[in-house]
C-alpha cells in the first residue's frame, strides 16, 4: 500500500517513520483559517481531515495522514509568530504558565477518514528576558505554533508536560498507530 504524509514539517516526517518505513510526502494546500464560532477541538479535527482528504482526492488509492496543531492559552490561539516581537510576546505570555498544545490527526483513503485529538497540557519555567532573546536567536520560534519547540532548545523552556509528547512536536503517534492498525 501507498503511504502519504499531507504535510511539509520535517518533525512529522520523523515521527511517520516511528510507524510507517516508507511514506511519499505531498503537503496540502488548503485554507487553514478557522470557522468563526466553531470549537477549536472541531477545528483541529476538522484542519487535519481537509489536509489528508485533499491530497487523498489525488491518490485514492493510497492512505493518506494529515495532522494539524494549535496552541492555546487563556482562550487565545497561538499560532507561528510573525516576527521576533511576536515570538517576544508569545514566550512572555506562556512564562511560569500551563498551556494547551492540541494535535488532530487524520487518516484518509477513497473518500473515507478516521481521526484523532489530543489535548497536552504544557507548563512552562518563568523565562528571564535574557533567556527569551536568547531562545529567539535560535531561530527555532518562527516556524512552530505557541513560538517554541519542545524536541529542541525549548526543551530548556518546558517545566512539565501532561500528556502526549510526541503530540506536542506535531503528530499523535500512539493514537495514528492505533488508527492504522484498525484499533480505532
């Protein structure tokens, strides 16, 4: 059977290959903005089915992974920042605080999917402004959701984690084994 991974992120191709020895990788490009009023859980869910789903249409005949991620605070999504002032403020904003990281993952093939959620809480240490700039001259915020990436030199941020960590990088590993081995 044909493997396609829907996404461009070098951090889920590593973790697909936990599960999968060999997948094609064929991002999708799908309008990513959120519904006004819709749960964001249904949101994430939602995101991750249109990726697998839209390049399924063009391989019906493969299985096709797609996953989204969101980050969120206080009932504010934190996506990837604009600038270095916006990693700033995202990185200010998690300080001495516990997070959300949500990651849907779906699994699509002739039309049908299955999906998953899950929900990470993430509490960060209290940053100093030094350690912030510092983090930042990584380069490592400005391409991952909440500004920061835990399998990296954000790990120096991360106090503790509630959940998954792999969902954290990007992919729900445990639970899209499940779902291609039938278990779901």
């Amino acid at each position: 059977m044909q493997y396609i991974l829907a996404s461009q992120s070098p951090r889920r191709r590593e973790l697909l290959s936990f599960i999968l020895p060999t997948f094609e990788v064929c991002p999708a490009n799908i309008d990513e903005r959120l519904q006004d009023g819709a749960p964001l859980t249904s949101e994430i869910v939602r995101l991750a089915a249109a990726k697998a789903l839209t390049v399924s249409a063009k391989h019906p005949d493969a299985l096709v992974i797609g996953s989204d991620t969101m980050v969120t605070i206080d009932g504010q999504i934190l996506g990837k920042p604009k600038d270095a002032q916006d990693a700033r403020r995202m990185l200010r904003l998690l300080s001495g605080r516990t997070h959300q990281v949500l990651t849907g993952a779906a699994a699509a093939q002739n039309g049908r999917v299955k999906t998953v959620l899950n929900t990470t809480e993430v509490t960060f240490r209290t940053l100093q402004e030094d350690e912030i700039e510092q983090y930042i001259a990584t380069g490592e915020p400005f391409d991952k959701a909440g500004a920061y990436g835990i399998q990296g030199h954000g790990a120096l941020l991360v106090r503790s984690i509630c959940g998954d960590y792999y969902s954290v990088m990007g992919l729900p590993v445990a639970q899209l084994y499940e779902i291609l081995s039938g278990k779901i």
